[in-house]
C-alpha cells in the first residue's frame, strides 16, 4: 500500500515547511541581512558559508555547493530518497497522504483536478470576453478608475445577466453539467434545473503561483445583496489556504514586505498605484495556512483592513494568528475609516505611504485598543486596564521586549514596575505560548486551583470575588446565579454584593468610588480591591473554586454545630437520631463533590 506524492501535496508541503524553521532544528542559524547563515551540516567547516533565504525558500552552501529547498535538505540530512523525504515533511506538518489502494480511481481524480483547472481557465476567458462586450461594466470600472492595463493583469471579467450563458459556452467544450456544479461554476435548483452561479457581476479570478484559475470572487454594481459571491471549495480550491494577489506578489524578487487587505479592490488599486505587495484573504478571517503563505513571501507584515467595529475585530483575530506563527505583523491606520481602496484615490501614493511608515507595532496597537475599554481616571478602571495589559506583555518570549514595555507602562500611565511584574506572574504560565500550548496550559491550570490551598481565609476569597463581580457585568451575574446574599460573611462584601444591580444599572464608571462614597465600603476594604490581583483569563474556573471553598465552609461551620450538639447533647432539643442524620447529609455533602 502505496501513499500518493502528487503535484498538489508538494506544493503543499512547499506552503507550509517554513525552510528557516525547519533547518533550525538542525544548523544554528543567524540572521544577517535579508538571509540566514551556519555552519554547514553536509561537510567540515569552522566558518559559516551555509545560507538560507527566508523569501526564496531555498538555501546554499558556498563552501560545498549543496543547495535545494525543504525537500531537498531533508533528502540530504537524513538520508532519504525524495519520496521518503516527502512523507517525513506530510508527517511533520500533518499534511495527509492519500492510499494508493484507497483510492484506485487516482488517475480519475488527477483527470478530475486537471478538468476543474481547464474549466476555470475557460470560464475566466469567458468572463473576460463578456466584459469587452458590455459597456455598463466597463463604465463601473473606469468609474473606479481602472483601466485596461490593470483589467489585463488581474483578468477581470463580468458575467453578464444570462442564467445559462457560462453553462452553455462550457457545455459546448465538453465539460457535463454534473462536473460544472462541482466546480461551482454552476448551481442546480431544487426542480433540478442548472444555471450560472454568477451573474450580473464583476468577476475576479483567483489564481496560483502557478497561473492557474483556482475560483472566483463575483462583486454587484449596483447596492444588491449579497455584494460578494466567492466560489465554495472545489477539488482545486480551498479559501483558507490561498490569498487573493498571490499569484503576483510571488514574482517580486525581494519580497521584503507584505500588506494584507481585506478586499479585491484594495489589492487592485494599490497595484495599479505601484504598491505591489498587498495580498487578501478570500471572503474569510485569516487563516493559520494564510499566516505560513505570508510568512514565506514576506519579511515585514502590516496589516490594513477598515477601520469600522467590524475592521478592528478582523485585525485582532488577524494579529493572533500572525503570532502563533511567531509573525510580528504592524497595523496600519488610515483617516476617518477609510478602506485602502478610498484612500489611495482620495489622497493618492505618497500619503498612503506616510500612512505605512507611521504603522503601530502590533503590542502598541492593542494597547490602545486595551486603553479604550477603561476610564484610567477611576481605580477600577486603572487596575483592569494593567491585568489586560499585564497579561499582553506575559505573551511576549522575548524577556527584553517584556522589560521595554513594562518600562513604558509604568512611565505612560504612571503604574510601579512591581505592580504590572505581579500581574505578569500571574499570567506568565497562560501566555507566550503556541495556541495549542494556551490550551494545554489552560486546562492544566485548572487543575491546580484548589480553593483550600491557595485561597486562604475566607474574607479573602470573599474579596475575590467581589473584585469579579466588580470586573464585568458577565462575571457579576455568573456569581449572581452560584451565590446568595446571605453566603457573604464580610459586611462590606456583602453590601457590595447587594448594591451591584443598581450599580450596573446606572452604569457607574468607577464603582469602587462610588461604593465608598455611599459608604457601602470602609478605606480598607477599598484598599484591598485596589491590591487585589485577579486572574480574567481563568475567571470562570477560578470564581468556581472560589463558590465551592465558600460552600464547603458553611457546609462545615454547620457540620461543626452539630458536633458540638451531639457532644454537648440536650434531651429537650434534637434527637440523636436526627442529629446523626443531619451529620451523614453534610459529610456526604463533602465526599460527594455537590459542588464540583
């Protein structure tokens, strides 16, 4: 039983085996300049002559002259033949092989890509040849300022109104319409009849490295919905593994920058304007696949996407995949929530570039973001602004870039070293790590927290609680439903606890102020949820121990009663009996875990 090694899992591979990483693991590499150099693991040197380039994905042995990509190095280091090497980097990278026996209609299936690529090539001509045709297309673009130079290089087409137009001229090249909604060129109703999938749109063909027509993005003229019809997944097409613009960007010889942007026409008119490096996802959130591409074509990663609410949330998700794969991207910020595309017409090259240099470093950015969330006149708002900020900075590997920005913190927002140093330990096991690590360290921190053992006292674990419920609305009523009123002990927890409907009601601010401007809490207990560190990103799990060290402490002061009446008995009170039972319920309460 045989695995497959086709032309789709090498480039596969190709995508995903970063070269600087996986040579890494062999050769110590040092950057110098644009490329890598180390000593070379294929002959005897004390020089280094070995180089690697990060954009080519390639490297060179100047002193031996050995040379190749990823597959090639793994060949020659661990004594493999190409086939084998191929299987070693699948394996690595979790890319998965297809049986030979499993699927003894290969050659069917190869025909079958083969097929979807020649189909997509001739509907792109198709589209190409429609937009020639009509003038209301060619009017919207020239509208948008795009020529036929720009029309040319990107293959931007139209599919016209027709309902089988595309089917037809494809029928007529010996394609099936069975094989034509496969490729989701076409669709099928629910009466069985097949039409155009696209229609009445300006078409954007998406195409490979290697100039093939993987799918296509379809985009209305008029203010009809949906504005965007990307092509689903198809044999050749996946969304989350290929960017819009590739195809282009990978011809640059330098590659030292890449700009990801949310749509088509940003891409096209920053192109048509000389800024030829911009890449965008397909009608999707960035992907980790998306994340390795852009790392291989590009040195410098900045991100501009719009900056309207649902702008800002794509660049957070956009940012932490770009993490996880150790990609330090920037955030470029344009005026008044502009797209790219508006802002390169309105004010032209240079500006745009103005914008560029004055791009935000990734840690910057979301320490704005982090800042708008809080009023740091108010104490609360100051504490919760340093635990998001503090748990930021955790994530950073680097111990020089953690001591830079604890310096800046402390220096901007008039915060101690030793205060954003405390709230760093407390997330530094949560943070900094790879997502699957996060996950494993999540998991593994819940298992530690044991009220008895770390939270000790019960006023304590009180104030805990209250600094939660003071945190969000969300936490407070997640307590709201596990605790009543009358399980505070503490006077001033419990007048809190019972003030905190209204105050978020009233959307108070500060509500620590508040609370002891009402005279709901002493100085004391002021001070103490001012010093009070919390942990927010096991909040739910942390607040549950918490809930069931309170529980298991009433369960026990009650169980204490009743030992003391057993032992102090009073005939005119309680009956052995009952009081033996009453026992065994709150014993069985503890074994049983009603708390878990």
């Amino acid at each position: 039983m045989s695995l497959i090694i086709n032309d789709d899992v090498l480039d596969e591979i190709r995508s995903r085996a970063d070269i600087v990483d996986l040579i890494s693991e062999y050769v110590n590499l040092k950057k110098r300049g644009a490329n890598y150099m180390g000593l070379c693991p294929f002959h005897g040197e004390k020089t280094p002559s070995f180089s690697v380039s990060p954009s080519k994905q390639i490297f060179h042995c100047f002193g031996c002259h050995a040379g190749g990509d990823v597959i090639t190095f793994v060949m020659k280091r661990e004594n493999m033949n190409f086939r084998e090497a191929c299987i070693f980097l699948a394996d690595k990278y979790g890319i998965e092989l297809a049986e030979s026996k499993q699927n003894v209609n290969y050659k069917e299936e190869t025909n079958k890509r083969e097929r979807c690529y020649e189909a997509n090539k001739l509907a792109a001509l198709y589209f190409m040849n429609k937009l020639k045709q009509n003038k209301e297309a060619l009017s919207y673009l020239e509208k948008r300022d795009i020529q036929e130079k720009t029309i040319n290089t990107f293959g931007l087409g139209y599919a016209d109104d027709s309902w089988d137009g595309l089917k037809n001229f494809l029928k007529s090249k010996g394609f099936t319409e069975e094989e034509l909604t496969d490729y989701n060129l076409i669709s099928k109703s629910d009466k069985g009849r097949y039409y155009d999938r696209f229609r009445n749109r300006i078409m954007f063909p998406i195409i490979d490295t290697k100039k093939r027509v993987l799918g296509f993005g379809g985009r209305v003229m008029d203010k009809s919905e949906p504005k965007y019809l990307n092509s689903r997944d198809t044999i050749v097409f996946h969304k989350g593994k290929n960017l819009y613009n590739l195809n282009l960007v990978s011809q640059n010889s330098e590659r030292k920058r890449i700009l990801l942007v949310e749509g088509y026409m940003d891409v096209i008119s920053l192109y048509k304007s000389g800024i030829n490096y911009s890449v965008a996802s397909l009608g999707t959130a960035l992907t980790s696949d998306q994340a390795k591409i852009i790392k291989r074509y590009g040195q410098e990663v900045l991100i501009c996407y719009d900056g309207d609410a649902a702008g800002i949330k794509a660049t957070q998700r956009a940012i932490e995949i770009l993490r996880s794969e150790d990609i330090a991207p920037k955030i470029v910020s344009l005026p008044n929530n502009l797209d790219p595309d508006e802002y390169i017409k309105k004010y032209g090259k240079i500006n745009f570039e103005l914008c560029l240099k004055e791009a935000k470093n990734f840690m910057d950015y979301k320490i704005e973001n982090i800042k708008a969330n809080f009023d740091l006149n108010s104490s609360l708002g100051k504490s919760n602004f340093t635990t998001e900020v503090a748990k930021l900075i955790s994530s950073l590997k680097n111990p020089i870039e953690r001591d830079v920005y604890i310096t800046k913190i402390s220096s901007e927002y008039k915060i101690t070293r030793q205060a954003i140093m405390n709230y760093i330990s407390l997330y530094s096991k949560n943070y900094g790590e790879s997502k699957k690590n996060k996950l494993r360290s999540f998991k593994t921190e819940k298992k530690f927290i044991k009220p008895k053992r770390i939270f000790s006292g019960k006023n304590q674990r009180e104030l805990l609680l209250i600094k939660y419920a003071l945190y969000s609305s969300d936490l407070y009523y997640n307590l709201k439903a596990k605790l009543d009123l009358e399980d505070f002990e503490d006077p001033d927890a419990k007048r809190v606890f019972e003030n905190l409907d209204d105050l978020y009601e009233k959307k108070v601010n500060d509500k620590i102020e508040y609370l002891l401007e009402k005279k709901y809490i002493s100085e004391s207990f002021k001070r103490q949820l001012d010093e009070v560190m919390i942990d927010t990103y096991n909040a739910d799990a942390i607040i549950k121990d918490l809930v069931k060290a309170i529980k298991i402490n009433k369960i026990e002061q009650k169980r204490d009663e009743i030992l003391n009446k057993i032992k102090n008995f009073d005939p005119k009170g309680p009956s052995l009996e009952d009081l033996s039972k009453k026992l065994t319920e709150l014993n069985n309460k503890l074994k049983g875990g009603l708390y878990d």
